[in-house]
C-alpha cells in the first residue's frame, strides 16, 4: 500500500507573524502555546530623555495540541535546533535577568 501524496495550501487568512517568546501550558487533555510580542513603551522625562514605563505584551496567537502533538513538535524543534548547531555552533541563549536589562534599555 502506498502513502498518499500530500499537497500544500495556505489558508486564506494564513499569515506570518514575530513573536517575543511564548507561554506554554501542558495538561493531561490538551497542550496551549500562546505566542507573543513584547513592546517597550517609552516615556519621555521632563529632562528630555527617555524611560521605559512599561513593556506591553500583546498575545497574538493561541495554538492547541494533544500532549503527543506537542512532544512532537518538540522533538521536530530540538531536531532542527541539533541540525543548525552542528553547522553553525551553539546557539548561546543569555541569562534572564540579562535579556531583561537589554531588552529595557533605549
């Protein structure tokens, strides 16, 4: 028996988005990954320069799975992630606390 051959089609509404980050919830039923943006929002001090009031994260999608789908994507994302490391080194990822400061500073 042969496998059916799959074709690709977009959406109508398919689009491309960038995300910030993403919040990921896993329970026995489903797995939620809400991806977001994060947008400084400036202020200017009467001085003249700038401040960071607030940073505004705008959710922007919400993707639902089964607990296999996501230990699949998983395992499709650590598989590519492993794949480009070999070709190109380490993908270094700072700390917290340092992405925070950069990330706030104008």
């Amino acid at each position: 028996m042969s496998l059916p051959r799959f074709e690709l089609k977009r959406a109508e509404d398919y689009k491309t988005l960038h995300a910030s980050g993403a919040i990921v919830a896993l329970n026995p039923n489903e797995a939620t990954i809400i991806f977001f943006v994060e947008k400084p929002v400036p202020r200017v001090n009467p001085d003249g320069s700038m401040a960071i009031e607030t940073v505004e994260r705008e959710l922007l999608v919400e993707v639902k799975l089964s607990p296999v789908g996501m230990k699949s994507l998983a395992m499709a994302l650590l598989n590519n992630i492993q794949s480009f490391e070999k070709v190109f080194g380490e993908i270094k990822v700072p700390a917290v606390t340092e992405r925070r400061e950069r990330e706030l500073s104008i």
